[in-house]
C-alpha cells in the first residue's frame, strides 16, 4: 500500500492540468462527438421576422423528403411551462411567458417556431428550409430609445410597457451632496451588445427511453443540475426521472449559463419520435438565437470637490432585455446595480436601473455579467473628472479608495477585503515614469503614431452568494452554495465529486491540488468527476467567478471532514487517542512516538474493512459537504495598458498590457494567469472590434464570425500578469475568483489609453479605426 | 447519388461512401469517427476544424470530401507517435496554452506547420500564422508561449 507521499503539487503549486491530454489528442468528448444507436439530427425553423403573427406553418413539403421523421411545430409539442426565469429582483416583476416553440408569435429574428427532426443532418436542415411559415408582421421595437418611446408598440402586450423592470436605491444626502459639489460631471456611457462565441456551439443530444420513461440530456452546458430540474419542469415529468450531462464543454462565458428551449424541444422531440435526438447549433444560429450580453447605456454624474474627493453618484442605466427573459436576464443589471460606485467610497448615491424590452434577442450574464458594465460606467467616469479637475487619473481614484475593510458601500455591499492602493503602486512601479512615458510619446509623433495609456482600477462581487442573500436580497430562485464529495477508495485513490461544471477553468487539477494539501493523497491519486448529475449531490455550476471561494471551499470542507474522521481509525489502528495523532504528508502519527504512524491510504483500507471500528464510527471514508458561503467575495486589482493609434488610420494597437490583480490566496498560479489572459482579450474585443448590430427592420447584422470580430492572435498584445495577495476572510481557502477579473478591468482600461492617445474626453466602443479617425479629425489630439 | 472516397488517414487507407456536398470534416467525424476535429463556424474563420491535406494545414471545413479523394490526411489523432506526444502537444501541456480544449486541435495542427514554415518564428510571426485560428478562452498568451518554445526543440 502507499507509503510515500510527495508533496509535490498542492495549493500554490503551478501544477500541470492534469485534464489536457486528452484535449491534446483529440480525446475529448464534446456533445457533438456523441453517437447513440438509432439517434435522429434536429434542424429548427427560425423566425425571419422581429415581431409577427404566425398565419400557418406549411410542413408537408419537409415531411415528403427522404430521411425526414417529423415536422413539429409548437402545436405538436406539449410543454407543463415556459422558458425559465430565475431571478425577480423585486418579487413584483412579471415574467412573460415564452413558450419553447413558438405559439402563434414571435418576438425577435431566430425564435425557434418549428424542428425537423431527420436520418442526418443535412436532410434535417434541407427539410428545415422546406418549412413555409406565412407571418403578418407586426411593427418591431428596436433599441431602447425606441422601446421608452410614447406610444411605442409593445412587445408583450399582457404587460402595460416595455418596461420590465425598475430598481432604484436613494441616499438621504444625494442632493445635498450635488449641491455643495465644486464639479458635476457628466456623461454618457455605452456598453454595446456583444456575442459570447465560444469556440463550440451549444449542442444538446436528448434520449427519451419510451419504455422507462427515462430521460438522459446530454447539453453544452454550465449548469447541468439546473437543467435537469428545468428539464422536469418544463417537460413535466419526474426530476428523478432525469438526468443531465454536461460533456467536456468547449467554453462557455455565460451563453451556456441556461436552460434553452433548444434543450426542451430537443427532449420533447425525442419523447415525441421515440428515438435519441441530436441538436448542434450553426454558428449563424447561434449570432441569431443564443443570448446576447451586455446592451446597456449608463447616463452617469458624479459630484466632486475641487480636490477630488467624490461626494455623490447619480448613475441612471437602461438595460436592454431583449425579448424575453432567460435564466438570469434581470440578474445582469441588478449586478450592475449593485456595483455601481465601484472601487470607490462614494457616500451618497442615487441610483435606477430600467430595464426594456426589445424585438431582438434576449439579453443575459456574459463573462463579467453586469460588473463590467458597472465598471467601464464608473472608470471611465472617474478618468472624465480627472480631466476636469486637471488632476491625474491615478491620483482622482487614489482619494477615493475605500481606506478601511470590510467596507459597506453606498449601495449595503459589504467588501469583504481588499487593498486597492496596492494594486495600484505596483502597477506604477511597472509602468514608465511620466517623463519617459512623454519622451516615448514625442518619439512616437515623429513615427505618425499617437501614443497613450490607460488605466482602471477595478473591483468585484463573485463567489455567488449566501442563500438569504440570493433569496431576500437578489431575488433568486435556486441559492447559492456549493456541494462536494470527497471519497477515499479501499486501494488509496480518492475520488472528488464537484457540483461546478468547468469547461475550461481547470478545476480536476485545482480540486486535486487542495485534496493533495489537505489529506496528503497525491495529486496524481485523486480524480474528479464532475458534470453528471446521475453521480453528484446537487451541485450549480460554473459562473459568476464562484467556482473556487464557494465549489473549492466545498471540496476543502468534505476533504477535512474526511481527515477528522480518519483520525479516528487511525487512533483506533495505532491504540491512541485522536488528540494525541499529528497529522502531515498524508500520515497520522502519535504525538512524541513518530514510529507510530500510519498513512491515510492505510486508513482507507481499514475504514472499508471496517473491522474493530472505534465507538460510533461509520465504515467507509467518503463525505460530502453542502457549502453556504457567508458573504460573497471582492477580488480587485489594476490594470494599464499603452496604445499606439495610427495617425492617419486610425488604427489602435495595444503595445503593453500589465495586469496587477487581487484574487486572494491562490491555488494554481499557472490557471490563475490563464483565466486573465483570456479574460483581458475577451475585454479587449469589446473595447475595439465586437458589436452585435441589429438593422432599422430588425436582422441581425452581425450574423457570423465574419462580421462579428473576436480577437484572433495578431489582434492582441502580450499580457504582463502580476498579483498581490489580500486573503479573503470569507472562506478558509482565503480564496477569491478570477474568472471575470480581466474582462471587468482592460475595458475601460483600453478605452482610456485610447482617449488619452487622441486627446478625447470619451468613445463610444467598439473602437474600430473609423471612430478613433473621426476623433482624431475632430482635434483635441496631440 | 453517392461516391466512394479513399483516402490515407493518418497512415491508414480509408474508404467511405459520401454525398458529393459532405465535408471533409464530416468525413472525418462522422463517417471515420475522428472526432478530435472541430467545427465552430460555418464561414471558414475559427480554424478548429484545421488537419492536414497531404503537407498542409487546410480548413477541413472548406474542403470536399470528393477534393481529399486519393490524398493523404492528417489529424489531431495521427500526431503523437506510439504514445509520445508530438513536441508541440507537449508545449501546449507545458505552457497551459489550453483551456476548454476545443481550438486546441486545430491550433496544434496550424501551430506545426507554422514551426514548419518559419524554423525560427517570432512572437509576431506567431501571431500572424495564428491568425485564422481563433480561441475565446486563452487570451493566446500561452498559445505563443508553446509555439515559440515548441519551435526550440523541433524534431
Ligand atoms: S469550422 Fe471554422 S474554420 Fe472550419
Ligand atoms: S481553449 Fe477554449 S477556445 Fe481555445
């Protein structure tokens, strides 16, 4: 039995992902790559128009074609309820209703009206283009302006509005504040709408066993035990009944933080055909019919004195819905909401979020999820007052850091630590000196280049989130803790069984290496199984940066809970008390006789034989830990970046990028600096190139990869990655989340180098070379 | 209405029947179950569905089925020789050049040639070569990190 335990790869080791050799050779199992025995592809009929009446649905055409099993429409399919909300931030907002597949109405280009369910899938999308469906268009609201407008058609006419949700929050002093400011200033800040683009599309294979009743989904997704309880929701059958499999998932970033009507018709489809039924999404379908994210306009004012101090924030966002409401749609901007002062102690604060509907796709959490937007609103805010004041743009941020944690903001957030003075002096210590920076710069004019920098300074609410609080505070259905197993096996190997759903973030090495520093068993020796609901208590996936300070913690709880109750057999087996055992390296031995000792794998072995069990002890070493965490948690940090625009062009490239961040204790460096890289370039792609644009008759412009631009390799600098280490005392890991840091800091952070280049107060995003021109010519550049 | 290709893939005759219209990268997923090659758009821009044809890196995605007839075809699965990985799968491990895994047979496949190309390639050359293979995850830091040190120790 094993003996020797290195401790090679625990917390705080950049150990190697122990999950990538079968990425690297092409073994992984994404749902696409499923095959079942007699399985049948799914193409869907999707609406053409933004906003109409559907007068027929002409199938015969489809049903003639070879290979073609079934044409359904939303007559065919019975559903027990509609596409899920799970977020009511005031327990008052109406949820519109949003049959899966569309009954007599469509309410934006893309809803799914009717399937073709065929032998492959190029009958199946053959048929689906065979499908006529007659519409009488009904007149379209497109954009907010439009929706908030007098008289403007409505898009669900079972509410009074287009609005859907308001949520306001009013100091006492706010007017006061604004009164006795030196300086208001004011602006208006867009986040454009964005397209999430994982490399992989959703895809959902569905197998309804007609003769057990049974239903086994297997989905692209982030959150398989929400699906499954969705799953028995909606398609009304027992969630016993129902299992949901999240595959290796290829990226996710909040488009597959959802529950779809793909997933339900795909299940209905395959009760209906009594066959396995197969459903992958095309890349235009996906532009067209997954949800979008961001689509928020801030009108932002704060009150300032002359030397800087912030007394007052007015911050007015209008959220743009989309047509309806997913998983989390108003969620996103209550995020905002909530985060709307920032990294700064603003006393007083009067801030509303409206929130509309539209004839477009619905809107819903896109990495970062409304702390971005809450984010670029205030840095760019703060970098506008600077300007007013004559100030610098570190020093305006640097007078209004909170000084003391935990600090209650004007909002009632509680930031649990942070140090945002830190982050930021070392981003200085990085960064050229002003008098070099100003030399770089007068060489750089004589190039054609006009040179600039930038900076954020950013925090953020993750690790989602005490249950009172997602219940009282958020409005939350399902709450938010986090569940782990952690089982020893007879031979030594221990198996940790996760309720986060990673598609990327590496948690099979990070959860090996946390069960490698509590218990002593080789990271090599531990497995992780995650994503099958058929295997795991209840567990809620991988989002909002919580899957190590609330699934990490878990696994820590359960692997400790493990450790206690060895120690027990282990006192038994070496005839000692449990008090008088040291525990360390993965051997228990008794306090001043070191010879007496034995190893965990030992332990294991014993627990499962189970003879001579001490008093009350149950056989077997395998717990489980259902985690609540008590707060959530703020990582922070800074971030700068340095631009040079093209003078005659007005192209940006960005030719340094530093990140300084905060995320607590760390785990596993390597995937830490991993989850910033991508998430700075995803933040960079929206602050020069992506938008999804939608025209005046409401088609989506931006409909493939062609016209929606996500950064590729040459588009993107090299990112300098550094971090200082405030523990969080919310957790015992003393761990924060990291997965969104990126996206929420380079926004801002490359939008003001860009202005600082051409000498504008403000640009709207993407900055393509078009606007950054049109700046350029309107002067103010050096 | 169907016709019968053969083609080698990764060192092995193999013959199918297909549509004149199917894909190379169906052929290969779907008729030949290698499915460690991806698809991830349907305008030839991600680059995920990336093998080669006889010497070179192609789109699978843009290339006929019937076009790969009499050929010699490349994947993700063909690269690691009796179990070791090829030098540049390793650098991706060594270099955390991965995250959820999808673009990563495709970069791999578009990452050798480019050693292959530019015995020596700079960061910058790293990054133009790349440029048709897209990865929302990794930001393609350690993307470059593993071609550059992949192109030190080239076999
Ligand atoms: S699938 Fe995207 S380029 Fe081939
Ligand atoms: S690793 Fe996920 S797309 Fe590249």
């Amino acid at each position: 039995m094993a003996a020797t335990v290195e401790q090679g790869k625990g917390i705080g080791v950049a150990a190697l992902r122990k999950e990538d050799r079968k990425f690297l050779t092409g073994r992984g199992r994404y749902v696409d790559d499923l095959k079942l025995p007699g399985m049948l592809h799914m193409a869907i009929v999707r609406s053409q128009f933004p906003h109409a009446a559907i007068t027929g649905i002409e199938t015969s055409a489809a049903m003639a074609m070879p290979g073609v099993t079934a044409v359904l429409t939303g007559d065919d399919l019975e559903f027990a309820a509609g596409v899920p909300c799970a977020s009511n931030p005031t327990g008052q907002m109406v949820h519109p209703t949003r049959p899966p597949l569309a009954k007599g109405r469509v309410r934006h280009v893309g809803e799914p009206i009717a399937v073709v369910i065929a032998a492959d899938r190029y009958t199946a999308r053959d048929a689906a283009d065979a499908v006529e469906v007659g519409y009488a268009e009904l007149p379209a609201v497109l954009g907010v302006e439009a929706a908030l407008a007098d008289g403007a058609p409505r898009v669900h006419e079972e509410l009074d509005s287009n609005v859907g949700l308001v949520l306001a929050h009013r100091t006492d002093g706010v007017d006061e504040a604004f009164a006795r400011a030196d300086v208001v200033c004011e602006a208006t800040i867009r986040n454009q709408r964005l397209i999430h683009v994982p490399i992989e599309t959703r895809g959902v294979v569905a197998d309804w066993n007609p003769a057990s009743d049974e239903l086994v989904v297997t989905s692209s997704t982030q959150v398989p035990h929400f699906l499954r309880t969705f799953l028995a929701i909606v398609c009304g059958v027992s969630e016993a009944k129902v299992r949901a499999i999240a595959p290796d998932v290829g990226g996710g970033f909040g488009a597959k933080l959802n529950a779809y009507a793909e997933e339900f018709i795909a299940a209905a489809a395959s009760r209906k055909v009594g066959a396995p039924v197969k459903w992958i999404e095309e890349r235009s379908e996906a532009m067209l019919a997954t949800c979008h994210g961001r689509a928020q306009i801030a009108h932002m004012s704060l009150a300032a004195t002359k030397d800087g101090k912030v007394l007052g924030m007015r911050a007015h966002y209008v959220q743009d819905y989309g047509s309806y409401l997913q998983m989390l749609t108003p969620l996103i901007s209550q995020l905002t909401f909530l985060m709307s002062p920032g990294a700064y102690a603003i006393p007083e604060v009067d801030v509303k979020v409206t929130n509309v509907y539209t004839n477009t796709v619905p809107t819903d959490a896109l990495r970062g999820a409304g702390r971005p937007e809450a984010t670029h609103a205030i840095e760019r805010s703060m970098d506008m007052l600077a300007g007013e004041l004559g100030m610098s743009r570190t020093e305006i941020r640097r007078r209004n850091f909170p000084s003391e944690f935990p600090f209650t903001s004007a909002i009632g957030l509680q930031y649990d630590s942070g140090d945002y003075g830190k982050t930021l002096d070392r981003l200085l210590e990085l960064s050229d000196d002003r008098e070099t920076f100003a030399r770089r710069r007068e060489e750089a004019a004589a190039r054609g280049k006009l040179l600039g920098r930038g900076l954020s300074t950013w925090v953020e609410v993750c690790g989602f989130v005490p249950s009172d609080v997602a219940r009282n505070a958020l409005g939350l259905t399902p709450g938010g803790w986090e569940s782990s197993t952690v089982r020893m096996h007879p031979t030594g190997k221990a198996t940790v069984i996760t309720g986060t759903s990673p598609h990327g973030q590496g948690h099979a090495t990070s959860w090996s290496q946390i069960v490698e520093t509590e218990l002593g068993v080789p990271f090599d020796d531990v497995e992780v199984i995650h994503g099958d609901t058929a295997f795991a208590p209840y567990g809620l996936g991988t989002y909002g940066s919580r899957s190590l300070a609330v699934g990490g913690t878990a696994v820590h709880l359960a692997a400790t809970k493990v450790r206690d109750k060895a120690r027990l057999v282990a006192a038994q087996m070496l005839e000692a008390s449990p008090d008088d055992l040291d525990f360390s390296g993965g051997v228990f031995a008794v306090k001043g006789s070191p010879d007496k000792r034995t190893t965990i794998q030992e332990v294991a072995f014993r627990a499962w034989q189970a003879f001579g069990m001490p008093e009350g002890v149950t056989p077997g070493l395998d717990e489980t830990v259902f985690f609540d965490p008590p707060n959530c948690v703020f990582p922070f940090g800074a971030h700068g970046c340095e631009v040079e625009v093209d003078r005659d062009t007005g192209k940006v490239e960005i030719t340094s990028y530093i990140a300084v961040d905060d995320c607590g204790n760390v785990v596993n460096p390597m995937i830490v600096d991993g989850q910033v890289h991508g998430g700075v370039v995803h933040g960079i792609g929206q602050a020069l190139y992506e938008e999804a644009e939608y025209d005046s008759g409401g088609q989506l412009v931006t409909g493939t990869l062609v016209d929606y631009l996500i950064p590729s390799a040459a588009d993107v600098p090299h990112i300098e990655t550094h971090r200082t280490v405030t523990p969080s005392p919310t957790n015992p890991l003393g761990v924060k989340g990291i997965g969104e840091a990126g996206t929420i800091a380079s926004t801002p952070a490359v939008v003001s180098a860009v202005c600082d280049a051409v000498g504008a107060r403000d640009l709207d995003m993407p900055l393509q070379p078009m606007k950054v021109w049109d700046a350029i010519q309107k002067g103010g550049a050096r | 209405m169907k016709s019968a290709v053969t083609m080698t893939v990764n060192g092995a005759p193999r013959t199918a029947e297909v549509e004149p219209r199917t894909l190379l990268v169906h052929l290969l997923r779907e008729h030949l179950n290698l499915t460690g090659t991806h698809v991830g758009c349907d305008t030839s821009n991600c680059g995920a569905c990336t093998v080669w044809l006889d010497d070179e890196a192609v789109k699978a995605c843009t290339v006929l089925a019937v076009q790969a007839h009499g050929h010699e075809v490349t994947t993700i699965e063909g690269i690691a020789a009796n179990g070791d990985l090829h030098p540049m799968q390793r650098a991706f491990h060594e270099h955390h050049g991965l995250q959820c895994g999808y673009c990563t047979p495709g970069m791999i496949m578009t990452a050798i040639k480019l050693v292959e190309a530019v015995p020596a390639p700079s960061d910058e050359e790293i990054r133009r070569g790349l440029e048709g293979n897209l990865c929302r995850c990794t930001g393609y830091e350690n993307i470059v990190a593993a071609v550059r040190a992949a192109s030190e120790v080239r076999v």
